[in-house]
C-alpha cells in the first residue's frame, strides 16, 4: 500500500458517497474516505456528486483504511498533536481554530491544544465582519508561519478564503465561456448596468447590452434578486490575480434584432408617425419602432440653422411625423426628413374635396374665370 504523510494533500475522485461517508479513489485495491458531513452546506445540501474531481489531505490510517479531510476540524484539532499542525503548514491543510478573544493587532486563537495569533487585517475577506463578532466562534484558517516547535504559530483566514475563491474562479474560467447562455440573479443596480451573479461569481451587464431599446434608467428594466438569461459576450480571466477577472453579459443578444426586417418594414419614401427619442445638437432622433431609432439632421429642419439650440424648440417624446431616406442596414442607420402630419393631410385632402367641380374635375379658379 502506497505510503502518505499526514497533512500530505492528493487531488482525487469521488467514487461513492454513502450516508455518512464519501469514498475517494486512491489508485489502489482499497479506497480512500471523507467523512461526508465535509461536504454539506449550511441548508443542508451535499456539494459533490460521484466524478467530481477534489483536493483532500491524509489524516490517518487505521489497517487498509486511509482517513482523509478537507480542513482539520476543532474536534480533530484537539485530538491531533504538534506534528499535525507542523504538516498542516507544510501541506497548507486547513485547520479550524476556536477564536478566544481580541489581543493587541489581531485575535488570540486556539487550535487544539495550541494558541496561535491572527492579525485584524487576515480575518475575513471581502465581507468583514466587526472584530468583535468573530469571538468565541470556531473559524477555518491557514498556517502561514510556525516557528519554536509551535510555540509561535500565526494564521491567516483571508488568504484560506482567497485560495477559495481563486479555485472557484478557476474552475468557472472553464464554463463560462463566450457564447454561453447563462442564468443569472441580478445582485445591484448601477447607472452604468446592473451586476448578475453566475454561480458565485459577479459579471456586468452592461446598461447597452439591457435591450435594443434605449434604457435611461436601469432600475426601470431590472430589479435587485430578478432572475434573468444572459449570453456571455466578453470575459478576461487574469490567471495571476483571479479576483480581478472580468465577464459581460447581455440580454439584449437573446432579443429578436429589431434591425433584421427594417428595409422590407421601412422602404425610402414611407411615412411614419414617430416620436422624439434624443436631441443632439447636429440633429433629433426619432423613434419609428421598438429599437428603431432614425435621425433628421438638422440640415432637414426648416428655419432651423447649426447653430439653433434644438432643445429649446424640441422636446424628448414629442410626437414627430418623417419620411424614411436612406437606410444603412450594416451599420444599423436610418436618415429621416420631416413629413406633414396626418392631420396636415387630413385637412389638405378636405380642402381638396371642396374644391371639386360640378364635372368631378379639380377646382381651378383661373379655368373657371375662362368659362364665363
């Protein structure tokens, strides 16, 4: 039977999980094991399944049975000896330490039968608690120096959950890749977009990437704990610092393009009742359909030079009639001049109507005159 030291850390596979045991390959005739309340969380739930790949450190063997862990527990602490603790540091096998109190610079804590010093600034991570709320609690942490035979031992739980969330980082750099459909949670509102959680892991949405139509305010499309389907559309994955890794999703990829029919909808020369949707000072925006916004330069306004400040004679959402131009479908642009509205029509052809002669011809004043 191959030989490990204590504390020595394999990467191995779940093979069975039982009601209390979860078994592991080791490469030989008898298997490995871990106790499987290591692998529940706090609801309850079991986190691994048979073929999942994880990291475990030896503890004993008793005959042909081989005793693994993924973190020395208090209880474990206390029945294990200074040897233990020195492998702990070696492996970097997490070790669970009961937290005795406050001290000058840090925490005061006892792993089994020794003591050990964490400084205020490695305890906790990205959500720190107030100092005083971690005594008297049990809390995992890493050997990071151990010196005089035990005497002096610090450790540190921000690098143990630093290590953690690389690790999940890692792995997610695998599945989360380009092109992917996601689901997601929406966990904070920005003016810039909204933040999703994907699995433990924060991407942005940008407030572009929302929808084809134009979103002013975030809050008005999404709300914090909505449930949502994103496509993956970027990601920077920094191997060196994985905290600092990056993803963007969108929505809006997982829309109908509302661009795709728009020159067998729109054809140059159509008329259609619009709405002002932004003013820019080279010209007005018009909303024509859902996502669909043309622009009437300035140079198409009537009286209206480059040097009028349209937004003191336009106002955003002021129903504006034109008539489609010219249409970019590659780069998603549409050129609109100003059309008469339809009441303008209306009257017109009113005025028309009356004009009528007795014969069904137009009326014509000067032809009139002729007659008599």
């Amino acid at each position: 039977m191959k030989g490990f030291e204590i504390g020595e850390e394999i990467e191995t596979t779940v093979v069975q999980i039982s009601n209390d045991t979860v078994f592991i390959d080791l490469g030989l005739k008898s298997e490995g094991f871990v106790e499987k309340a290591e692998f529940v969380d706090k609801d309850g739930n079991l986190t691994v399944k048979e073929g999942d790949k994880i990291k475990v450190y030896f503890v004993s063997a008793n005959r042909d049975e081989l005793h693994f862990t993924t973190r020395l527990s208090a209880d474990k602490a206390a029945k294990a000896g200074l040897e233990m603790l020195e492998n702990a540091y070696k492996s970097g096998l997490p070790v669970e330490g009961k937290v005795e109190g406050e001290i000058k610079g840090g925490f005061e804590v006892k792993i089994g039968s020794a003591r050990a010093f964490c400084p205020y600034s490695q305890m906790g991570y990205k959500n720190r608690a107030e100092p005083a709320s971690y005594v008297g609690k049990n809390v995992a942490f890493v050997i990071t120096e151990y010196k005089n035979e035990g005497k002096n031992i610090i450790v540190s739980n921000r690098r143990l959950l630093e290590n953690e969330e690389n690790e999940k980082i890692g792995a997610l750099s695998k599945e989360l890749v380009v092109g992917k459909i996601v689901s997601a949670t929406v966990t904070s509102l920005q003016s810039y977009g909204a933040f999703v959680d994907i699995g433990g892991f924060q991407a942005l949405l940008p407030i572009s990437e929302i929808s084809h139509e134009r979103v002013e305010d975030v809050a008005s499309v999404l709300s914090v704990g909505q449930k949502i389907e994103a496509k993956i559309i970027k990601t920077e994955w920094n191997e060196e610092h994985p905290d600092r890794s990056r993803v963007s999703v969108s929505t809006k990829e997982l829309e109908t393009d509302p661009w795709d029919n728009v020159a067998s909808q729109f054809p140059v020369g159509t008329k259609i009742s619009g709405s002002i949707a932004r003013i820019a000072p080279f010209g007005l925006f018009v909303n024509i359909a859902k996502g669909v916004d043309g622009l009437v330069h300035v140079s198409a306004l009537d009286g209206i030079t480059s040097n009028t400040n349209l937004k003191k004679m336009f106002k955003v959402g002021e129903a504006f009639d034109v008539v489609v131009e010219k249409i970019d479908e590659d780069e998603k642009r549409i050129s609109l001049r100003p059309a008469t509205s339809e009441k303008q029509d209306d009257d017109a052809s009113e005025y028309l109507s009356r004009q009528k002669s007795d014969d069904g011809d137009t009326y014509n004043p000067f032809a009139a005159l002729l007659k008599k």
